[in-house]
C-alpha cells in the first residue's frame, strides 16, 4: 500500500474518501474556454458541483460574445451560484491595461482574474480544469480538507491512463525529467520542492484567500509550474500538501501545431526557468539540454517496464521523438510578463467584474476602481 511521503505533505488516496472540508466557506474557480457553446458547456462538472454545494462558483469563460451570452443563458439551468467573468470583454482589457497589466491572453490570465474575485469572496479557493470526464463529488473536498489542517497551497495529483496507453507526456517527458537533470549536480531545497509532485502539471489546486492574493501567474501555458515557484515562497514546505484524485481521463493534445504539446514546453520551461530563477539557480542551458535528454531516455525505459507489465500500449521511439521535440524548450526564458500578485497592484477585483459585465459601457462608466 502507498502512503509513503514525499518532501511535502502526501495525502494518498487509501479509502476513496471525501473528507469533511469547509464548502461553506470555499469558492471554486472553474477557468472554460471555447469557440462554440458546445465546448463550453460541461454539463457533468456542474452537475456535480450541484451536489459538492460550494458557496460561490467563479467561471473565467474565454470565448466570443455570442458563445459567452449562451453560457450564461445554460448556466442557470444549475442551482449553484455561479458569476461568469467573461475574459475576453473588450472593458477587461481596457482594465488591465489602464494599470499597466495588457498583455497576452489565455489560461494563465483567466485563472489569476478568477482567483481575484473569488479570493474576494470566500476564505478558500479551489481551482480545477473542466475538461475531465472522470470528475467526482470528492475532488474539491479532497483539494479543500488539507488547508483545515495547517496547510496554505494543496496540489492535485492523479494518474493519467487511457485507452490502454500513458499519457500525461508533458510531464513524464518534459518535466520530470528536466527536474531530474536540474538535481543530478546541485542541491536545492527549490529543487527538491519541484521533485516532490507527482504531477506537477495537474490544473488542480486549492489556496487560502490570503495566499490566493499573493500568487503571480503565468499568462498562458506556464500557469502550473510557475505557480509552484510562487507557493514554495509564499506556503513553503511545511504549508504544502499534495492529494491523490485517483484517475483523470481529460482531452490529448497533438505534439505539434500552435496549440500542441511542443508549444505548451515552450512556455512551461520559460515558466520554470524564471521560477529557478527567482530562487537563485542559474543553469548552463547547453549542458542542460544534454543532461536532459539522457533524464528523459532513462525514463522512456522506465514506462516501458511499467507499461508492460500492465499489459497497456507504449512505443518508445515515438517517446523518444517527443523527447527530441521538448530538448528543443530547454533555453533561457524571454521577457517576464507575469501578472502581478493581487497585493502587488492596485487593479480591485470588483473592477474587473464590472467590466466583464458592462463590456460596451466600461470606457466610459464609472467602476468601482
């Protein structure tokens, strides 16, 4: 039986609980993007948030006008209290960059304006991703129990296995790995908080609202790793925790293509090198790519073991093409256009609804700014 424990705290999945945890006193941020209203509409996450009863649901939806007024128009088929913050409002821009934030969009920015607003409403937050089709009752209080129990930062972690196949490939082969190279030479107790997750790529989290409020973000892909570099100094060791959701099945990305797997390594590893950065680790990137590759080859053997011996699906060349495909993301990351922490900025929360709200009015109304 795994209950071992990693260098933070490890909560397994032992007897398929769900734990007691303060709904009442939670908001989960739920960020959605999609073009039309059948990507953006998971009829089975709040259905089950129905019966989870969190006190408020924040949605920062992604989509066009006209895909964002039918959510809004589905959504109340729910009895759950949701407030949709519509990202892509032409009033959130004119927000941001009032205040210096324009910038790039996607995944990163929705999530930190939804943590805004939800911090501003709860004394927890929960953040999770829409898109899995294995998810339960028990996972937002499976993410919520540990912060009743000392802890500030909770991560979700789960295993990745469907149709007879690994997957997870982002992190089995780019990240784990890379974090392997990073530790064969030095020691770090940054780098041994890296290590410790299980996957560090998950979407699923869970913060107290006063940590909520002093977390940077990544603007797009990078979302993940770069807030663990954030929660190691805002919640540290001793205040995080790790907890087993048991098996995702959500949607696979193709390696290639604008919004494949090889540009999302591209931002992940710039996320994680200005993570290392902010801790005072500077990296030889070429001996690094090198020290990676070898990593990632011994890992591909690894799962190849593992695989068969569960009689599941697993080709190691195109693994190891995949490999070849990431070594290409280990270099010095560009400009840092993080957002900002919430404390850090004098943007309100409140604002940001309104102009999500009142799109054609914001420019020239006033907001509670």
């Amino acid at each position: 039986m795994d209950y071992a424990q990693e260098y933070v705290t490890t909560v397994h999945d032992l007897t398929d609980p769900t734990p007691a945890a303060p709904l009442a006193e939670c908001a989960v941020v739920v960020p959605i993007a999609g073009d039309e209203p059948a990507a953006v509409t998971p009829e089975h996450i709040f259905s089950t948030l129905e019966t989870v009863g969190p006190a408020s649901v924040v949605v920062p939806l992604r989509a066009p006008a006209e895909t964002a007024g039918a959510f809004r128009e589905w959504i109340q088929n729910f009895e759950v209290p949701v407030t949709v913050l519509w990202c892509d409002a032409d009033g959130i821009g004119d927000r941001l960059a009032k205040h210096g934030l324009d910038g790039p969009h996607g995944k990163g920015r929705d999530v930190w304006l939804g943590l805004g607003v939800a911090a501003d409403r709860a004394d927890y937050v929960v953040v999770h991703d829409a898109d899995a089709t294995t998810y339960g009752r028990h996972h937002v209080p499976r993410l919520l129990a540990p912060l009743t129990h000392g802890h500030d930062f909770v991560k979700g972690y789960y295993a990745r296995v469907e149709n007879e196949q690994l997957y997870g490939r982002l992190t089995r082969l780019f990240v784990a790995p890379l974090v392997d190279a990073l530790r064969e030479n030095r020691r770090a107790a940054f780098l041994e908080y890296l290590d410790a997750f299980r996957y560090p790529l998950a979407g699923e989290f869970a913060v107290t609202a006063e940590a909520a409020r002093r977390l940077r973000a990544q603007r797009t892909w990078g979302l993940e790793v770069g807030l663990l570099g954030d929660a190691y100094g805002v919640a540290g060791r001793d205040r995080t925790a790790q907890v087993d959701l048991g098996v995702h099945r959500h949607d696979h990305r193709p390696v290639e293509g604008s919004s494949g797997l090889s540009t999302m390594a591209d931002e992940v590893g710039a996320a994680l090198f200005r993570a290392l950065a902010d801790h005072g680790i500077d990296p030889d990137y070429d001996r690094l790519r090198e020290r990676y590759r070898t990593a990632a080859d011994r890992l591909v053997d690894q799962y190849a073991t593992a695989a068969s011996l569960n009689d599941l699906e697993y080709d190691p060349a195109a693994e190891r093409e995949q490999v070849r495909a990431y070594a290409e993301s280990v270099d010095a990351p560009g400009p840092d256009d993080r957002l900002p922490a919430w404390t850090e900025t004098d943007l309100s929360p409140s604002a940001v609804l309104h102009a999500s709200r009142n799109t054609e009015t914001t420019a020239s109304s006033p907001s509670p700014d």
